[in-house]
C-alpha cells in the first residue's frame, strides 16, 4: 500500500512510538487520526503531524469500551471519508512479580487489578478496534480490488518471549501476536492485511520508569548496547503498510536482544 493520502488511525496516538509513527506517517504522505485518551499530548502530535505536512485529526477514545470505539470508528469515517489503515499501537504496563518469598512469607506480588488492567487495554483494545476497522474497510466499497481495501498493524512487543516481571504485559503481547496470524488467516479473503511489529527496549517513557538497575541490565544485554529510537519502530511499520506481501508475521525489531 502506498501511503500517499491513505487515511491511517494509530491508537496510543499522544505519545511514545505512537507519535513517532504518527510523525513519520505525515511524512509519507498519509493523513494519521490520533486516537488517544490524552488530549494535551493529541494537539501536541497534532502540530507535529502538520509541521510533517500532514493534516491530522484528534478523536478522544478510551479503547477498552466498546460503544466509544463504535463511534469513533463511525466519526472518523464520516469526517475523513474512508479508512485505509490502523495501527493498534496502545498499550501500557504494570509490572510486577508473580509472587515474592522471603523468611516463610509469600506475598502475591502481582495484583488481580494489574492483570486485568494490562489485558483490557493492551489486549482487549487491540481486538475492538481491530474488528471495528476490519468490518468499516469491508463495509466501504471503493470500488478497488479488494487486495487493496485495508492493512492493520498491530503493535506487540519482544516481551512476549516471558519477561521477568511482565505476566500481564507478556501475555498480552503473544495475545496480539497471536490474534495477528488468526486475523492475516480470516481477513485476506476481504482483502485485508494484517502485520505486527515487536519492538525491544526503545527510548520512551515506558522504558525510563523502570528501576535504574533493571534497565542498565537490560541495555548491556542487547547486542548494539543501546535503546531503540521510537522511530526506528516506526519505520518497521511504515515497511508493514508498504510491503504488499508482508501478512501474518510479527517482525521483531530489537536491536538483536532475542537473538
Ligand atoms: N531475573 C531474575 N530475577 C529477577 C529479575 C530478573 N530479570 N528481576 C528481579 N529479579 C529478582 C531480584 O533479583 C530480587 O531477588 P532478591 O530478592 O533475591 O534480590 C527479586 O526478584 C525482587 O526484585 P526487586 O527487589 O526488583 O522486586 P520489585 O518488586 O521491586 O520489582 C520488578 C520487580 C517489577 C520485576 C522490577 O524489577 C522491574 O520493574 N523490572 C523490569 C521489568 C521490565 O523489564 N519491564 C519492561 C518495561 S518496558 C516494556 O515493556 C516495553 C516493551 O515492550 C519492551
């Protein structure tokens, strides 16, 4: 697919890789719309994406409710007259132990409330707004091939190889790993593609608020010995909407860490 005027929607749009995508997108040529809870942080891509060339638009979406996906998929459409693309880029992470044990006592270290928070918005949203834009692409006939109606990117991550202090965020990311392949199965008939890209350890806010200790560990074991830049990730992505024939895989982009 060509970028050139394609109308992508990023979710996690306010910040972190997803500006870094939103940025690069606008470059392309493409006309981003921002999905995001963090209205400051979605006029703040906003100007970027116009300083990159592209006119972008904002739409204020909590992902993990299934009436406000509706309805912003339902918006954006109407106001931007189609929808060629998405990346499921929003996550978070609450990390934490399993379990801890210390002189005989064991304490439960990773709370229900942590697991069920990590699955609503890293997995949860993914599947919304993946079937949301799956059904919209079919639904509107532009009278292309259908090759050509629709690719969803979807953002999992190197973590999902059983991280120390993930549960919830591993699992999460094999989910989207995972709903990546069944999706690239069922949707290539409608003339759907769909990718996902695992970035590593990159420069972004998720990645400084670990503990000092944790991250100088990590970064000595990646083989450049050094963080992604978010827009090395975006980039990755910019391949997945371009590469006809890139579908169903996951492409790791982590600087060799997994190797
Ligand atoms: N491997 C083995 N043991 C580990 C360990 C590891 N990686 N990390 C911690 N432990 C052990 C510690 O050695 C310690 O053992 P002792 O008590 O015997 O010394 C024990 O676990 C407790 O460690 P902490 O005191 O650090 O425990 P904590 O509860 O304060 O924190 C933690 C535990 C939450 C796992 C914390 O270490 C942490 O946040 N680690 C980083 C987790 C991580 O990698 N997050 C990635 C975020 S970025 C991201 O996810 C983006 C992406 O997509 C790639």
């Amino acid at each position: 697919m060509q970028l050139k005027d394609k109308i992508i929607a990023i979710t996690g749009a306010a910040g972190g890789l997803g500006r870094a995508m939103a940025v690069r997108l606008s470059r392309c040529g493409a006309m981003p719309v921002l999905l995001d809870m963090n209205e400051d942080g979605l006029e703040q891509v906003r100007q970027e994406c116009e300083q990159a060339g592209a006119k972008a638009r904002t739409y204020i979406v909590d992902i993990t409710q299934e009436d406000q996906v509706v309805k912003t998929f339902k918006q954006l459409i109407e106001d931007c007259g189609g929808l060629h693309g998405v990346v499921n880029n929003a996550g978070v992470t609450a990390d934490g132990l399993l379990v801890k044990a210390k002189d005989g006592q064991v304490e439960k270290t990773l709370s229900l409330e942590d697991w069920d928070k990590v699955s609503q918005i890293d997995m949860r949203g993914v599947f919304l707004c993946a079937r949301e834009a799956a059904a919209r692409m079919i639904e509107q006939d532009e009278g292309e091939a259908p090759q050509m109606r629709g690719v969803i990117v979807n953002i999992s991550s190197i973590s999902r190889a059983g991280n120390v202090g993930q549960t919830n965020y591993s699992a999460a990311k094999s989910g989207v790993a995972a709903m990546t392949v069944t999706w690239a199965n069922e949707l290539a008939r409608h003339g759907i593609r769909v990718a996902a890209i695992a970035p590593g350890f990159c420069q972004t806010a998720m990645v400084e608020k670990m503990p000092d200790k944790a991250r100088e560990k990590l970064e000595a074991s990646i083989p450049l010995k050094r963080l992604g830049e978010p827009d090395e990730i975006a980039h990755a992505v910019q391949f997945a909407f371009e590469n006809d024939y890139f579908n169903g895989r996951v492409l790791e982009v982590d600087g060799g860490l997994r190797l």
